[in-house]
C-alpha cells in the first residue's frame, strides 16, 4: 500500500480583487464637439470646456449600456469639472440612481497657451512644438502648459483618493485622454506618452490595493464599433 502524502495542485485561477482593493473603470468621455480655427472653446478654470457632439452623445449612451449589461454592481460614479466627462456619465448614473461625486484632480491636463482647442489644430497641423512634445514625452514643452510632474501628482493623489472612499467597491471614472495615460504609466512605469490616446468612450480597468495599482484592461472599445468618427482625433 502506497502511504506517499497526496501531491498538492496549484491550480491557474482568474483574477479577483484582493480584499481591501478598489476596482475603478477609467472612461473616456465621449467625443466633444470639433474645434473650428479661430473659434476657442469656451473655458472653465483656463482650460477648454467643450460639450459633446452627438457622436459623442450615443457614445455616452452605449458605454452606459455596457456597463449595466456586466451587471456588476456599480458603487459610485465620478466625473470632472469638465462638461463633457458630466455628459458622459450622465446617462450611465441616471439607470444607476447615482448623483456623480466631482475629482477636479482628475481634470485634463493644462496646456497653456494651446488650450481651448489650439492643441488639436497644432496636433493635426504636426507642429514642431508638438513633435517635440511627443519625442520629450512631455506636456510642458506646450509654452505655459502644465509641468509633467504637477499633472502626475494632482492624478495620483485623486485615484488615490478614489480607492480611499471605495474600499472592496466598484467605481467609474469618467475623464480625459491624458489623465488615462498618466495612470497606466504610473501604474506600470511606463513613459507618459505609451499610452496616450485612449478612444474617446473607451473603458480601462485599474485595481488599487495599497499602493499597488494593477491595470486590468486598457482602452477597451467593443461596444462602440458603430459609433467612431471617421475623423481621428488628438488625444486631448
């Protein structure tokens, strides 16, 4: 008779949050309306403050559905003091019966002298100041932009924030481009500009344990294949 102790089996097992983690579902807003040369956004706090194009709009409302369809449970939902991330969530936190909580630490970063849409018509127009931007991997190259180290603490310190108030919860984000790639690269270590660009509506996935972050999922858009503009647009 065979008396050897039964092997142990390490078995390959799904992701789950660990207790005392924080899941946030990071959402780009939707499309905002088109910068139309000489005519600036209009701005809140120095920063252009553009509302949702109705692209943008049936965004909004196919992120809210898919979000509803996991049938996750959904503990709060915050937005910036920015129109458009207000815009977007606002169909998803009607269903929910949530009233959004404002992270203004989670708003775009400042770009100076190139905000109230500039950016976009400097990006497309591959000026040199912005290919120097994206070569340096840094915002404030942008005359009076914000520094690169002021935007990555004021983002650190509100998904800090976050996971703070929402522990063992489920959060959604609605925020900028940029404010996504500055969270995937704190979280990995990875330059800034690795992970700009996030699709407008487009869901990422962060986990904060500690002082852990974990990213889950970046720049997930499946249920928006009918709703993307022809027309690629700048980051920002």
């Amino acid at each position: 008779m065979d008396d050897a102790p039964e092997q142990r089996q390490f078995r390959q097992h799904r992701f789950t949050t660990p207790p005392g983690g924080c899941e946030i579902l990071l959402v780009r807003h939707g499309e905002s309306v088109p910068y139309r040369e000489g005519v600036p956004h209009p701005l809140v706090d120095g920063q252009g403050d553009p509302p949702l194009d109705p692209v943008g709009e049936e965004q909004a409302r196919k992120t809210a559905d898919r979000l509803i369809s996991t049938g996750e449970r959904i503990d709060a939902v915050y937005v910036t003091t920015m129109q458009r991330t207000s815009q977007t969530a606002a169909p998803l936190a009607s269903r929910l019966g949530l009233e959004p909580i404002v992270e203004p630490r989670l708003r775009e970063v400042h770009l100076g002298e190139w905000e109230g849409g500039e950016f976009r018509r400097r990006a497309a127009d591959e000026d040199p100041i912005a290919r120097r931007m994206w070569e340096e991997g840094r915002w404030d190259v942008i005359p009076g932009a914000e520094t690169s180290e002021q935007f990555a603490a004021r983002v650190r310190a509100g998904i800090e924030a976050i996971a703070a108030a929402h522990i063992d919860e489920v959060v959604v984000a609605v925020v900028h481009g940029g404010v996504i790639g500055q969270v995937v690269a704190l979280a990995t270590g990875a330059s800034l500009m690795a992970f700009s660009g996030p699709d407008n509506a487009s869901i990422s996935h962060l986990v904060v344990v500690g002082d852990r972050w974990i990213v889950r999922c970046f720049n997930d858009t499946s249920h928006l294949s009918s709703t993307f503009s022809t027309v690629p647009e700048p980051i920002i």
